[in-house]
C-alpha cells in the first residue's frame, strides 16, 4: 500500500499517531501484534474470532482513514450486488 504524497517517514508518522503507538513500535513485532488484536486489525498468524482478509483491511482502512483499492473494489461490487 502506497500512502500518495507522503514520505516514508511522514507516512510512518501518521500510521503510528492513527495507532497511538511510538514510530519505532511500528517495526516491534511483539508490540504490533498486541496494537493488532487489541484494534481486530488481523494478525500474521489465525485467531479465533478476529478479523481476517478483507474485514481486517476494510478495518485498517477506517482507522488509518485511507482508501486501499482492494477496499474499494470489494465495496462496489458490495454495493452492486445488493
């Protein structure tokens, strides 16, 4: 995902600030994956209960108030089919 206009560490700024976490916790894998489940933005490995494939990305998409084209898409054909 591509976040239009930013920089690496401005975008990197924003998911952190929109994650209420310290930049650096972004590359802690132990930290992340107590942010992810905490927020059922999906994790690496299965859960019970928790978002998965495109919940976990319509979620991240909402938190991070960004679009992501697979969202997107999903959305439309959503919307085409009801």
């Amino acid at each position: 995902m591509v976040m239009k206009g930013m920089r690496i560490g401005e975008a990197k700024k924003y998911v952190a600030d929109k994650l209420h976490c310290d930049v650096f916790d972004l590359t802690d894998s132990a930290k992340m994956k107590e942010i992810r489940e905490s927020l059922d933005l999906g994790t690496v490995n299965d859960r019970p209960h928790a978002s998965y494939g495109m919940s976990a990305k319509i979620k991240i998409a909402e938190l991070l108030d960004i679009k992501i084209p697979s969202v997107e898409l999903f959305k439309k054909k959503l919307g085409a089919a009801l």
